[in-house]
C-alpha cells in the first residue's frame, strides 16, 4: 500500500517492491492509499513514477473505506488463485 498523497515516500515503495519481487516470486497487488483527497495523485501517474508493470494490479483504496480495502483483498485472492490455476 502506497500512499497517494506523499510522493516523498514513492522511492521508498518502489525499492521495497523490487525487493519484494526479487526475493518472492508470489502474486501481488499494489494499491494507491487515500485516492479521496484533493491532493492524491492519478493512480496512472503514480503507477509511471513507481515504475509499474502495466499488467500489475494497481488499485485505489481509501483505507478507512471497508469496502475499499475488501475490493483490494478480493484482488489479491483472485490473483493467488490465478497464479494456483495456471500451476505456477
């Protein structure tokens, strides 16, 4: 979870997810914390400045929104269990 609003910590996020990719060959999914303030940034923009996949799961979120974060767990399920199905 990357938070919208403080491009200051986009480098941060984007080392701890190379890390993460490097060490974990695991289904993910990266989402875009606070997408309801004025001041979050396009989830597009946001994917180009933590250098992205286009084919990773991007999403907004508003952690204090339930069904926010459902949407983002649900994604991340699906995600497993594609990667389950295809037997990688």
């Amino acid at each position: 979870m990357v938070d919208s609003t403080r491009p200051e910590t986009f480098r941060e996020a984007r080392s701890i997810l190379e890390t993460f990719r490097a060490y974990a060959p695991t289904p993910y999914v990266v989402a875009a914390n606070k997408q309801d303030l004025d001041d979050a940034w396009d989830i597009e923009d946001m994917r180009i400045a933590l250098r992205l996949d286009p084919k990773l799961k991007f999403l907004p979120c508003v952690a204090s929104s339930k069904d926010s974060v459902k949407n983002v767990l649900l994604e991340l399920l699906y995600s497993i269990l594609a990667e389950m199905e295809s037997g990688a």
